[in-house]
C-alpha cells in the first residue's frame, strides 16, 4: 500500500507529460468515416477529429451539386432545452420570436449579450411544445446555465449523445426514400419529423448548409453505425458520396451562408473591442423582432440602430478575373483601406468569383464603386500583387429551385 502511495505522483506525472498523445475523439460514425479516409487531412473540430477531405476535395464539393454527400456534423454542439418555460426562456436569450417556431418546425437564429453583440449563431429544432434542440459553432453552457435561471426549463448538452448527419444533394431525397424513410417526401424545407430506424427514432429535418436540397438526421449515438450503413446502401446506385468540411465551405459560400469565427469574431473570443459585432453588422438584423418580448441586447441594438453607431457590414463581393480573394483586404479607390475578406473562392455554379467580406460603412453600400481587392497570386515560386475590382452583390450567390421544391424532385 505504501509503495503504490509513493508511486502514485510517478504516474500521474508521467500522464500529465503524456497529454500531447491523446487523441481527438472520435464521433459515432468514426469507424466509417476512417475507413474511407484517403486524404487522412484532419482539423480539430470542438475537440472532435474531423476531415478537412476524405478522397478529393474537389469532387467532393461536385458531390454537392451533381448526387448526394454524406457529412458527419456530430461534433456541432447540441443542447436539449425542455419544460414549460422552455419557450420563455428561449424567446428571452435568442432574437426572433420563438412562439411563432411551430411543433416540428426549424428557425435560423442567432443571441447576443447584454451590449448587443453577438456570442453565436445556430439552428433551433421545435421537438415538441415544450421541447427544443439548440445548435450551435461554440459552447454556452454556463451561459444557458445562468440565464436560465428563474424559468422552469432544463438545459443539458447532448453533444456525444446525439450523433448527426447532413445529407444535400439533388438525390439526397431519393436517398431517404429509397432507405425506407416513407413520407419523408412530406417535409417541407424547415419541416422535422421522427421516423423510426433500428428499434429506434431518427428525427430528421429539410435543413443544411450548402444552398441544396437536403436534409439533417439526428439520432441516439449507439444507431449512428446502422444509420450510415442504412444510407449509404441506399444511395449507392445514386452516388453517395461521405464528404469532408473544404467541400461543404465551398457550397455554404456559394450559398451565402456564414461562420462564426470564420466571417465574425462571435462576443466570447473576441479581445479586441473593435472586433465585436451587432446583428446587423454581419447580416443577421432581418432575425431581430421588436415586436415581441425583451431579448438580450435589445435596448442596444435599438440604441445603436438610432444613433447610426453601427460601424461595418457583411456584404458578398464580386471580383474580376478568377483567382480566389481569400483574406485579401479591400481598398477604396486602390489607397484606403475598409474591409477584409473572409472567404473566396471561384464559383463553379455561379461561373464567378465570389467572397464574402467585412466592411467598414458605407463602403458597403451597393452604391459605393471603385472596389478593390489585393490579391497575393503565387507565380514559379514569387508572389506577384494584383489589384482586382470589386463590386457588392447581394447574396446568395447561387439560387436552386430544388432546395424549396415541393414535393422534393427525384433525381
């Protein structure tokens, strides 16, 4: 007994120095996801080990657009919220009226702190009258915690409880009914609905983040396996295809869609004050509902709508020629400067070179010209500067009927 007392610091010390060879986690769907990875190119995604690609990043994103791509989105954080202030309480702390989200329905949202600035955005899943699932980029569980408090509602993470997956693509509905998943052809875009799989219920909505027809399965951690088997029988004279995130970031752009702590700094990271953001300076302002109850932020919000204190926009760009913009800064009349891309790309469906940038007002004003972004372009191992025009379009770049169509097409 003595010696394993004396012993014990030893091994506690030697597991301490030996942190740096703990893994990531791994999601339910791991195993799968493993097996077909190619590329093995690999992020850290909340802790979770996740690909940046599996086979060709380039194919993967024409998985996208041409048949059906399977994206494993359980590392996004997932919270259960019930119990019969639930609604109260979400109504308090995000800003659109959440007594208009109707039982197995979805809504885009976004909260913010007591000063108006934005801590996240995320989708709010209506299970039943009294309970929701919220997901989020970042974790806010103390901060649900604590603003929960006088309402009667639970909140509990259920990040590696639930595993998720996002199936988008023009045959992503022909892959849900092939599987067996009858009436799943009834679900509107933002609908929700449970279907029963393995014993078990898999809840699955018309949602995703690509600008495509899609949709998002949700399911018990111990069915993720039998799921993506399920899936992936069914697709396989549809060509399924399993993706990684370069793909997905290559469609969400082109469907104008944004990243927190990719295209805004949300509240909780940010160190710098400057770098703070409203809802309407990231485009988010059409989510805020006056008419409704007090919501975090509201009185700033308003304040600052009033005396014109907001300060930049996020506005889509069009750029000449067709090397990708990525972080490169915009410059008005080619000497000052009053923005900063945050993502580019060339976009193989709008045939255009499109970005998503922040920029100080009224530069963003679609009547502002003389735009210019400054690109760094790699020549025979030299940078070579090029200043490029620019010209604010709205967003989204690209716009496909089959996303809303109802009944979903068959392809």
């Amino acid at each position: 007994m003595a010696q394993a007392t004396k012993n014990k610091p030893i091994s506690a010390r030697i597991a301490a120095q030996s942190h740096f060879r703990t893994l990531r986690l791994g999601t339910p769907f791991q195993p799968r996801i493993d097996a077909l990875a190619k590329t093995q190119d690999w992020y850290n995604w909340a802790g979770y080990r996740a690909p940046h690609s599996l086979w060709d990043e380039e194919l993967e994103y024409f998985a996208i657009r041409s048949q059906a791509a399977l994206f494993d989105i359980s590392p996004m954080t997932k919270y259960r919220i019930e119990g019969p202030d639930a609604e109260a309480f979400l109504n308090r702390v995000t800003l659109r009226d959440v007594t208009k989200l109707k039982p197995g329905r979805v809504h885009y949202t976004a909260w913010c702190d007591d000063e108006g600035f934005v801590l996240d955005d995320g989708t709010l899943f209506r299970l039943s009258p009294t309970r929701f699932r919220l997901c989020s980029q970042e974790r806010h569980l103390p901060w649900l915690l604590d603003s929960a408090i006088g309402f009667d509602a639970t909140v509990e993470e259920e990040t590696e409880a639930v595993a998720g997956l996002a199936l988008q693509g023009p045959t992503s509905f022909a892959v849900l009914r092939d599987a067996g998943f009858a009436g799943v052809d009834k679900l509107k875009i933002f609908d929700l609905a449970d279907f029963p799989h393995d014993g078990g219920v898999v809840s699955i909505s018309r949602t995703g983040f690509t600008g495509d027809l899609g949709y998002e399965l949700f399911v018990p951690a111990d069915k993720a396996l039998s799921l993506w088997d399920r899936l992936m029988t069914a697709g396989e004279l549809r060509g399924i295809r399993a993706i990684g995130y370069t793909a997905l970031n290559r469609a969400r752009l082109e469907a104008g869609l944004i990243v927190a702590n990719a295209d805004f700094t949300t509240a909780e990271h940010a160190i710098r004050a400057d770098r703070l953001r409203m809802p309407d300076e990231i485009g988010l302002g059409f989510m805020i509902d006056l008419e409704k109850a007090h919501f975090n932020g509201r009185r700033a919000v308003l304040e600052a709508r009033a005396k014109r204190k907001l300060r930049h926009v996020l506005v889509g760009l069009e750029i000449e020629g067709n090397i990708p913009a990525e972080h490169a800064i915009v410059y008005h009349k080619k000497s000052q400067e009053v923005g900063l891309v945050s993502a580019a790309m060339w976009s193989p469906m709008a045939k255009r070179n499109i970005a998503i940038a922040s920029l100080a007002r009224p530069y963003g004003d679609t009547m502002v010209e003389d735009l210019w972004v400054e690109i760094y372009a790699m020549r025979e191992l030299q940078y070579q500067k090029l200043m490029k025009r620019a010209k604010v379009v709205q967003r989204p770049f690209i716009k496909l009927d089959r996303r809303t169509a109802n009944p979903p097409a068959d392809f």
